[in-house]
C-alpha cells in the first residue's frame, strides 16, 4: 500500500474541495516529507492517479488574485471505501520497525468511528507487547549466533524501545478518546466557542487589535442607550453640608 497514495487521498476527505497546491503547502506543513517521505511532486501525481482510478473527481475551479484558476477535486464514494481499507490495514496492523502506519492513522483516523478507533489501538497495545516479547528472543538468539555480529542486537533493542514509547502514546491517546476528545465518524462536531468570531478579519483576531462588534451586539448597544434617553433624569447631586 502506498502511504502517498493514503495521504493524499485522506487529505482531499478532510479539505475537500481542494486543489492541488493547497495540498502541497499543507501537507508539507505535517513534515510528511520526513515521516513519510513524500516529496511535494508526488502530490500531484497521487492526485492525478487517484482521479484516474474513480477515488476522486473534479468538482470545480478556484481563483486567487491574478493566478490561474485551480481545479478542485472531492472524494468520490468509492474513493470513501478505499481510505477507509487503507486506513484499517494501518490500524490493525503493528510494524516492528516502521512509523508510517501509526503516523497515517493518527493523521485520518477521524474517517472511522471513536469506537473502530479505540478497539484498534487496545489490539495495538496488544501486538506490541508481542512483537516487544519476540525481540527478546531475537536478542537471545544473536548472542548465541557464531555467525551473526553481537552488535545486530541493537536493531531489535531499538525496535522495542520504540514500541515501548509508542505504548506510552497509546494509553495517553486512548484515554483522551474515551473521554470525548476529537470527532469521529457518525458524530455531530462541537460549534465553535465564538460564534461572532468568524465576522472579524482573520489578521486582526490574531493580533488581537479588532474593536468591531458583531451586528447582534451594535444592534443590543443602540437599544439600551435609546432606552436610557428616554430614562427619567437623574436628580442633580445635593451639594454636601458645610462642616
């Protein structure tokens, strides 16, 4: 299985529609070129391949300024099914000495449900615990070797203190998933925290230097300083007695 292919293909189901540079910039920003290794061209090619095989398809154009116009590309319904394989087969599946299964799904793992998810990473524990135990006897059995060099141990120790670490990670991302944490397949997202807040300028939120209100806000603002004009007057302060 290709892991570009499952990357790319993950990434057009979470932005979609989305073109093609939109992907680059932002997959490199995931440092996918490093865990697993895909170079910003290969992009492109996954995604022309993908549309080829019915896992994607256009659906429109998007300009930016003066550029040229981007075609855009949803997930297809077969295209669903496809990631949803690829995924599982990363999910159920412990390599000893590779990272990129467990990277991909924790990138995509929102595709399949909380409840996929957290079975999936108990088995996970699981299989670690015996690929952890098999290194052992790896270990044992190059010691003994009058062949093998005594350093070849070092593979199987760093196999397992990777495992070990990546246990560590798992219970922490279980608990976390147990609690509510994230959005899975089947689940209504949370609305965001400030509703009025996609009404400012992204440029000034985050510079914290916007002081417009919302319409609903002005509009309540206008309301009680009519009624306050229309308020009967204050009495005028007595002047205090003189001591």
């Amino acid at each position: 299985m290709s892991t570009t292919r499952l990357v790319v293909l993950g990434a057009v189901k979470q932005f979609q529609p989305v073109h093609g540079y939109f992907l680059r910039r932002e997959l490199m920003t995931w440092h996918v070129d490093e865990w697993a290794h895909i170079q910003p061209g290969s992009i492109y090619n996954a995604l022309r391949a993908l549309e080829v095989d019915g896992y994607v398809a256009e659906s429109g154009t998007e300009t930016e300024g003066k550029r040229p116009a981007r075609t855009t590309y949803r997930i297809t319904p077969s295209g669903e099914v496809e990631l949803q394989r690829m995924l599982r087969e990363n999910l159920w599946n412990v390599a000893a000495f590779d990272t990129q299964a467990i990277m991909t799904v924790a990138s995509f793992m929102f595709v399949l449900s909380r409840q996929e998810v957290i079975a999936g990473l108990e088995h996970r524990l699981i299989k670690s615990d015996a690929i952890i135990t098999q290194n052992g006897f790896d270990v044992q059995d190059t010691l003994r070797s009058e062949t093998t060099p005594k350093y070849v141990r070092e593979i199987f120790d760093l196999s397992t203190a990777r495992l070990t670490a990546e246990k560590e990670w798992l219970i922490a991302l279980l608990e976390r998933l147990r609690a509510g944490e994230y959005t899975f397949a089947g689940e209504t997202p949370e609305p965001a925290d400030d509703p009025a807040g996609p009404t400012e300028p992204a440029s000034a939120r985050a510079a914290g230097t916007t002081n417009a209100k919302s319409p609903t806000a002005a509009k309540a603002d206008a309301t009680a300083a009519k009624a306050r004009g229309k308020g009967t007057p204050r009495a005028a302060a007595k002047p205090s007695a003189a001591r």
